[in-house]
C-alpha cells in the first residue's frame, strides 16, 4: 500500500508530467492551486490525470463517495485519494 504522505508527491507529478506533455512549463503546484484557473487544466485534462492516477494507485475514488465535478484545488485531488486509500475500492 502507498505511504500516505507519499500521494501528494505522486498526484504533483502526474500534474508536472500532464503539462509538460502539453509543451507548457509547470508552475509550482501547491494544495490551494486550482485545476483549472491556476494550472490551466481542461475538463479532458483532468480526466487524463484521474485515469493515471486511477493506474498508478490502482483504486478509483470516484465509484461510491466522491465526484469529479467537486475537484477544485490539488489538495482536493489528494484529499479524494488519501481516503480512498484509507479504505481501498478495487478497479
């Protein structure tokens, strides 16, 4: 299972990784950042990072509780995660 205070350091990554793919230059991500006034993601970006992040934890958090449209910030992003992983829903 993923340490905890490791998912911020992976959802910054696949974030860092999305924008760069894009040919823009990441800025610093913290957990106020907004998905999309700040960093400038798409709803298909988003997406895109749901689904790696979906890989790379092998849980999808969004199946009972939680609901993309109320992702607004990265701190929300790692806050679905971190209880998903409390409490693991298989893919």
């Amino acid at each position: 299972m993923l340490i905890a205070d490791r998912i911020p350091e992976k959802i910054f990554g696949e974030i860092h990784s999305l924008l760069s793919e894009d040919g823009r230059r990441p800025p610093n991500i913290a957990d106020s950042s907004e998905l999309h006034a700040d960093l400038g993601l798409s709803s298909l970006m988003i997406a895109r990072l749901i689904l790696a992040l979906e890989e790379q934890f092998a849980v999808d958090p969004f199946i009972e509780d939680a609901s993309a449209a109320d992702l607004r910030t990265v701190g929300d992003l790692v806050r679905i995660y971190e209880r998903a992983l409390d409490e693991p829903i298989p893919l």
